[in-house]
C-alpha cells in the first residue's frame, strides 16, 4: 500500500458505509482506532500490513479480499454444474451466487415437493440477525408462514420479510412449487 494512494481509503469507506458501520463501530470491530480509521479513509495515511489485517477482520474480509488481491475482473460466474446443492427429497435448493467472503447478498433456487414445507432437518439454518430476504415465486402456489400468519402465494407473487424471524414456505399445491429467495445479510436498520 503506498502513501498518497486514495484508492484503497476509498474502497475502506465504500466497504465501512456499505455494512452500515460507523468508524467508531468499525474501530471497535478492527481494535483500530477511528482517527487512524479516518486518515485512511481520507487518503492521509497508509495502514501497515497488521493494521489492514486487523481492518479487514473487522469488515468480516481476509486481507487479500480488502486489498482485492484474489480478484481478476471483478466479474464471478456461477455456472449450473457448479451451483452448491442442499436439501433433501421434498425441499431441494441451489445457491446461485458464488461463495465470495464479504458477500452480503445470497441468491437460491428453491423446490418443494407436493405438501412439502421448507425448515426440515436437511434445511439451512435461520438467518442472521438483521437479515432481510425476498421470496419470489416461479411457480405455485405457495404458503408463506411468519410468526404465526400465513400468506398464500402465486406465480410471479414476492414477500420481503425479517429472515430472523422463525419462518417456512409449505406446498398446497399437487405439483412442485419453485422460488427464488435473496438473502441480505445484516442490513436491516432498527
């Protein structure tokens, strides 16, 4: 890292603000303080190779993934051979994005099986705290239950809700329902 060179305070801002940490909370996070946290960011100073470390455990990178150092064009494709795959016979799911640290987004293709429900044992487990996720039907129906209320569903039909909130998808339907559900980890404001 040279002296003088903005763009890595830059990218350290755009990375602190996107988790929405303020310096303080990434100082807290990193054990950087935030008036060094804030020259860095200003282009003032340059961290050494400890202190970025510390700053990219605290944005929840490795330090190559905050130097962008495993990162070729910036351009990640998944391809549907490589999809990572759970689920068991009634509850099937593809995660559709790459398995990048720091990514705070997650895309998955779901398939339910006739009467099958999502949160059985071969399921993921429930979401982070903060977390929000949108459920997009491809094709239904499709049962929506979140605390208690449930919400029918239909082709091309979306529900956004608190995904740290206990919560399933069940199949009234005679056939396999599909959806796609985005995952964005910790970003709900209180």
């Amino acid at each position: 890292m040279s002296p003088g060179n903005g763009s890595f305070g830059h990218r350290l801002k755009t990375l602190r603000e996107a988790m929405d940490l303020s310096l303080r909370d990434l100082a807290d996070r990193s054990a950087v303080s935030a008036p060094m946290l804030s020259q860095v960011e200003r282009g003032e100073t340059s961290p050494t190779l400890a202190v970025a470390e510390r700053i990219a455990g605290g944005l929840e990178l490795s330090l190559s993934q905050l130097l962008r150092l495993d990162e070729t064009d910036g351009v990640s494709v998944v391809r549907a051979a490589e999809r990572r795959r759970g689920g068991g016979r009634a509850h099937r799911y593809e995660v559709l994005t790459p398995p990048l640290p720091g990514l705070r987004a997650e895309v998955s293709l779901h398939s339910l099986a006739s009467g099958a429900s999502t949160a059985g044992p071969d399921d993921p487990p429930m979401h982070e705290p903060g977390s929000r996720e949108t459920a997009v039907v491809e094709r239904g129906p499709l049962r929506f239950v979140c605390g208690g209320a449930a919400h029918d569903l239909d082709d091309g039909d979306a529900v956004t809700f608190d995904a740290d909130l206990p919560h399933h998808f069940e199949n009234p339907g005679d056939e396999e329902a599909r959806f796609y559900a985005v995952v964005a980890a910790g970003l709900r404001r209180s």
